[in-house]
C-alpha cells in the first residue's frame, strides 16, 4: 500500500476526549501535509460499519481514534465471508479512553503525539486474531481477551449505565452490585489438542487472552503474545469472595498465577460451556452466553505501530 494513501480516522467521541483529540490530530496532519480523512460514531456498531465500508480502498490505515471496544468493532468489520480477517486491511491506534488494554499490550503510546509518530514513521507487523464461533453460527473477533463469569457479569453491569458516566466510574459500579451476589460457575474447558475429556471447573472467571493486559492496570495473562499462534487460557478456579480480594492485587505483577487455584493453558484453540447461563465478554463489551469455541487466527491483522 503507496505512502501517499490517506488514513482513515474512525473517532469514537464517546471513548474520554476522542473528539477533542482527533481534533488536534488533524491540526497536525495537515501541518505535515499527510493525507487523511475521518468519520465519528453516533453509537455502538457504528466503527464495524465504518470499517466495512473502508475495505477495498487504497488506505494508508484505518485508524482508531478510542478504547478497546472501539477496536474490537473496526477489527470485526474487516471480517471475511469465510470467517477470516480481510488480508489488505491494516489498522492503527491513537489511545483515547480508559483501560487501552490493546495499545498497553502493543507498547503503542498512549500520549496523543507519540502515538501519532508511531504512525508515520512506525514499523508494521502483524499480529493474532482471536475468533469466537457461537452455537448459532454467529462469528465475533477479539485483538485482546474475552473473558467469562465474573468479569463479564461486570462488564455486562457496565454498559447497562454507561450512557449515564464514563468508562471506569460504570465498571467501579457494576462490580459492587455484582460482586456481593455473584456465584462461581461450572464451566467445561476442552482443549482440541489434548484429551477429548472436557475439563470441569467451578471458576470465578475464565479468561482466553491474546495480549498479557486487562481492565487496564492488571496482568492476567503476563506471559500472553499477540503474535505466537498461541491463546492464553487463564483459569481462576473456586476462590471464594475474601479471597478473590485479597489476591487481586498480585493480578498487578501477575503473581496471581502461583496461587494454587489458578491454571494457565497454552493453546490455538478451545470450546467452552456451562449450563450456568454464563456471559461472555470480548474486550471489554458482552457479546454472547457459552457455550462457544475459539480459536486464534496467526499474523492474520496487520498492524502499524
């Protein structure tokens, strides 16, 4: 793709200041005379649908100008009719929101300018997909972690009232209203390679992770790349409520991972279930109930950073 292609800027002016920093963004694009142009989002799909609408044109990059979820929508309008990643499609980030798991994870800056200089004058590579299939058929893609139990009723909590508060105050909230009542659930791991016995655990939360941050300030998979071909399956096993609280702080450094109910498994892929009624979240944003089979796409993003 030529250098004088134009990015495309996808703004979620809802994600912190997005709006005021694609702002001053542009103020120094023009100065440098690059080429661009860019569309806001009104509302949740809106980034997939600006994506998909971006595909098959000679652009630079499309690039996102929010959080997480943000990309997690851009990253899903680039899907192909065969459940793949559109190959000529290359993405890049300028952080505005809260956690910024995906950019933290990357090394991307989070400072407005210096990431903008990793857009100009970065190096692209490419990078994992991970690739959620549900029962119905349903195809949904995460660039970080999905999660599923107690994270995700969190999340869920969150974006009940976001719309009335930001990012953080909204999941400060959902976690003390699921936190008190909250049950550990039964869910069912199988491992493609491996045995064919599912593996049965009462779990807090399951996390799959494709980059090492989450919830913007811990380390629940430190050890996860986003370019091995591998997933990360962190399981968080039958640890009542004290002693999730206590131990969430080694979720900081990822110490968290010698307590002796926690497992890690290394794997491409992996089916999860429950008859629990279990919620899952992709980056951040709930996106469906187990069961549900994932697996990773390798090198299948490009990436400018």
């Amino acid at each position: 793709m030529a250098s004088t292609s134009p990015f495309f800027f996808i703004v979620n002016p809802r994600a912190g200041y997005g709006g005021r920093r694609f702002a001053a963004v542009s103020h120094r694009l023009r100065a440098d005379g690059v080429p661009f142009f860019g569309a806001a989002t009104l509302g949740p799909g809106d980034a997939s649908v600006l994506a998909r609408m971006s595909c098959g044109h000679d652009l630079r990059a499309i690039v996102c100008v929010g959080g997480d979820g943000t990309i997690n929508e851009v990253v899903n309008g680039l899907s192909t009719p065969d459940g793949g990643i559109d190959p000529d499609a290359a993405i890049g980030v300028v952080p505005s929101g809260t956690a910024q798991d995906f950019a933290r994870g990357m090394g991307i800056p989070t400072s407005r300018d210096a990431a903008v200089e990793r857009l100009l004058h970065g190096k692209e590579t490419r990078i994992d997909v991970g690739r959620i299939r549900f029962r119905d058929g349903r195809v949904h893609f995460f660039v970080n972690a999905i999660g599923m139990g107690f994270d995700a009723e969190v999340a869920g909590r969150a974006q009940d009232v976001r719309g009335a508060m930001s990012s953080i105050p909204a999941h400060l909230v959902g976690f003390a209203s699921v936190f008190p009542g909250y049950q550990n659930k039964e869910i069912a791991l199988t491992f493609d390679e491996g045995p064919n016995q599912p593996l049965r655990v009462r779990s807090s939360m399951v996390v799959v992770a494709n980059g090492p941050s989450y919830a913007g300030v811990l380390r629940i998979a430190p050890k996860a790349l986003p370019d091995d071909g591998l997933l990360d399956v962190v399981v968080i096993g039958d640890v009542d409520k004290l002693d999730l609280l206590v131990n969430l702080p080694r979720a900081f450094t990822g110490t968290h991972l010698e307590h002796a109910k926690v497992a890690v498994y290394r794997v491409p892929s992996v089916t999860l279930d429950s008859d629990d009624g279990v919620l899952v979240q992709a980056d951040g944003e709930v996106v469906g109930l187990l069961p549900v089979h994932v697996d990773v796409l390798p090198q299948a993003l490009r990436l400018l950073h």
